[in-house]
C-alpha cells in the first residue's frame, strides 16, 4: 500500500516501510516523558517496537515532516479486535490534529476489511482526550481513567483489613491461571471495565489478558512476591487476586486487583492491595501506581484510603461498528 496523500507539510507513511533508525529520536522522547511524567521505564516497550520494526512486521503509520519521522501509532488485531498499542508525536510538533490524522489512519486500516469489529485505546499519553476531534466518532465511545500513585515510605502505618483473618493470602503461583481466569470474568460480569476491555467478559479472554500481563513488558516486568491470590478457607476457592509488576527500579505497578462479588465487602481487596504494596516496598520500590475507571467510584475511594493520590487523566477509548 503506497504512503496516503500528503497534507500540508506532513505525510503518513506505512511503519513497514520504515527502517528502526529513523524512529529513534521518536522512541528516545517518548522514553523520557513515561519517566518524567509516570517514573516508568519505557525502554523494554520502546526495544520491541525497535525489534518489529526491524522485522516488517509492525502495523502502523508513521507521520513525517521533512523527511524526518515525528510520531508513529501501531496496532495489532487479535479476531475481531483491534489494539491501538501505542501514539506518540514528538513535542515539537504535538497537536489534537496530528494525533488525530494518526489516530484516523490507523482505524482506517483496522476497519479496511469485514474482520475487524471493535478497537480499543488507551493512551495514556494524549492531552484533552475528550475535547479532541475524535475519528469515527459516530462508532465511539469514550471512559474517563485515572492514573494513581502513592508512596510506599508509610507502607507500615496501613492497618490490617478488620476481616484479614477470615481468608488465607498466598502467592499467586503457576497452576492457579485457571482459577484466577475465572474469578476475573466473574468479578467483571456487568462491570463498567468490561465495556473497555472485552477480555473480562469471558474466562478464555481473561486467560490471555493473565498470559500478557505476566508474559509481556506493556505494563511492567511480572513481579511474583507482590502477586498474590485470597482464598476462602471453607470453600476454598479464590476470592480475591492482585497482580504486581515493576515498572522502574524505584516503582512498582498494580496491573490487576479484583474480588469475587460474594466476597465483596469484606476488606478483602483492601488487604490484599496492603499485602502487595509491602512487597513491592520490600523489593526497594519508594512508590507505586495503578490505573482505575473514573466510573468505579468505590474503588476510587479504596485506593484513596490506601493512601493512593491522582495524578493524571486519561481516556479509554472503544470504537464498534455492526
């Protein structure tokens, strides 16, 4: 497919027509807002763009000005879904209609052939994301997230969750996948994140939403001591899960943390959030963060007594057709 038609003085270009080399200063300062604005370590997702760049095999667009590369968007398809894994336009350039015209681009190709009937985003970097011109807006639907941190200094002065005697925490260990797939796709049953991501309303979703939590570097290095599972003693099935990784030598990030509904109520999830931020304290993190739906005002308010603060807005975006 030759490059669309140029606009202005910038044209789109197909990422698989793109040598590495000429995405650097792109990737080199995106690498340092996720440190400045996130303390996340960029660089292990910066070197797989690199290593599928290099392959021909990363779909995507890159937008260029002069000959040289000023942003770029990929996307991966898994069914009838597609990922907007990431968008970025180098800071001098930055605007709502250049990130756009890449946003455009890349649902444009998602939606060429009959097989794509949703795409999901959420980039996390983009300013204003509900005040932006929106791309296909007619199949769009937008959810405001927060992304928050806190301290790990006081870790020690969270006190115990009143019922934390009445479950049994234990690492999150192999062989519980199955489990922990299926308490997820019953604690996000009419929940509003499995409106954004689909993966939660199914067991088989969940299952490759666990597989790329723990097998891939998009939301940090998989961190088993500060992942661990709840488990009612009489029945003893899971009740409760949080997931942990490491996203910088100093910050730890909570990639998941749910709670079966019959468990709900009991302090459960909180403790189980205590437990993980004392791990990852223990591993030398000083801070660390999560990601939550505005919507969820509960667990707003949960991660707020854990002593968890905002410190950005972003956007999930969703668009279906058919």
């Amino acid at each position: 497919m030759a490059a669309l038609p140029e606009a202005g003085s910038f044209q789109l270009v197909e990422l698989d027509r793109l040598r590495a080399e000429e995405l650097e200063a792109v990737l080199e300062e995106e690498t340092e807002l996720w440190r400045q604005v996130f303390d996340w370590d960029f660089r292990p997702s910066a070197d797989l763009v690199r290593r599928f760049v290099r392959m021909r095999a990363l779909s995507g667009w890159a937008l260029a000005a002069a000959g040289h590369v000023i942003g770029y968007s990929y996307f991966v398809v898994e069914d009838a879904k597609g990922l907007i894994g990431d968008l970025y336009v180098r800071s001098p350039f930055r605007s709502g209609e250049l990130e756009s015209r890449l946003l455009e681009a890349v649902l444009t190709s998602l939606f060429a052939g009959a097989q794509v009937r949703r795409v999901e985003a959420q980039l996390m970097l983009l300013e204003s994301p509900f005040e932006r011109p929106i791309p296909y807006r007619e199949l769009w639907r937008g959810y405001r997230r927060y992304f928050m941190a806190a301290e790990l200094a006081g870790i020690g002065r969270l006190p115990r969750a009143a019922s934390a005697d009445q479950i049994r925490v234990e690492g999150f260990r192999d062989g519980m996948e199955e489990a922990a797939a299926r308490l997820i796709a019953a604690a996000y049953k009419g929940h509003i994140d499995s409106q954004i991501n689909d993966q939660y309303r199914s067991v088989s979703g969940a299952r490759r939403f666990l597989a790329n939590i723990v097998q891939y570097p998009g939301c940090g290095a998989f961190y088993a001591p500060a992942s661990l599972v709840a488990i009612d003693p009489a029945s003893r099935e899971l009740v409760g899960l949080v997931l942990a990784s490491l996203v910088s030598a100093r910050a730890g990030h909570i990639t998941q943390i749910c709670t079966a509904p019959e468990a709900r109520g009991r302090g459960v999830g909180y403790e189980l959030l205590r437990r993980s931020m004392g791990e990852l304290a223990r591993a030398g993190c000083t801070k660390v963060s999560l990601t939550v739906t505005a919507a969820n005002g509960r667990a707003v308010q949960l991660y707020q007594r854990a002593g968890f603060e905002i410190l950005r807005s972003f956007a999930a975006y969703v668009w279906t057709r058919g």
